[in-house]
C-alpha cells in the first residue's frame, strides 16, 4: 500500500511493540530490539510532524523505553502507557476539499517496518 499525503504537516500514531520494535522483547530478553526498517522510516519524517507512540506497557516502563529510543534516534513527541491490547480505532473527518485526515495500516507483527509514502503539494 502506497499513501499520498498532502504536503501539510502530519501527526503519526504508532504503536510500540510488535510495530517499531520485537514484540515483548523487553520481557522475553530483557530489552528491547528495534525492527528492521525502523531507523529509516523516522529518519524520512519531516521535522514539522508529530509523533506519538502508544503501547499497552505499564507507565512504570516508559523510562527505559524512553532512553532505548533516544540511544537509537527514534523521534517521538509523546508516549501514551497502558492502553488497551485490543483494537485501536482512529476517528477524524474529512477536509471540505476532499482530503482524507486519516489512515490506518496494519502491518505483521515482529515484521520489517516499511510504509511506503509520498507527498503530493498540490494537496
């Protein structure tokens, strides 16, 4: 799946485990792995967008979370703990013009990151 973004700034929601980094590894191995493609997938977002990261970790392990993706250079703006495992559901309206305001992608779990994207400035 390829989306064509409007050149206007974006905000990003992803999850944590099983997305951007190995599923449970900061239980399974005692830390946490970052997915193949991952390093390459942020270092391509514009600096003017937002990224917020969810994950269903206790709040109590959101300070090792927060060095491991500051010693890889993983930009975030916010971290959201303890959300439900079950589905996430995005909700947002449409621009008069037509432009879409949201997506949602689901990709496999522990699988390499990749989205593939581009920007349309005429939107």
């Amino acid at each position: 799946m390829k989306l064509t973004l409007s050149s206007l700034p974006h905000t990003w929601i992803l999850d944590v485990d099983g997305t951007i980094v190995k599923h449970n590894g900061y239980k399974i191995d005692g830390y946490d792995t970052l997915l193949a493609g991952v390093k390459e997938f942020f270092a391509s977002l514009p600096s003017q967008d937002r990224v917020i990261l969810l994950t269903a970790r206790k709040a109590e392990y959101l300070p090792a979370l927060k060095d491991f993706l500051t010693t890889n250079q993983i930009r975030y703006d916010h971290i959201i703990t303890d959300v439900p495992m079950g589905e996430r559901i995005l909700v947002n309206d449409n621009k008069p013009s037509g432009l879409k305001c949201a997506y949602a992608v689901n990709k496999e779990r522990d699988g390499i990151f990749h989205l593939d994207y581009c920007m349309d400035n005429s939107k």
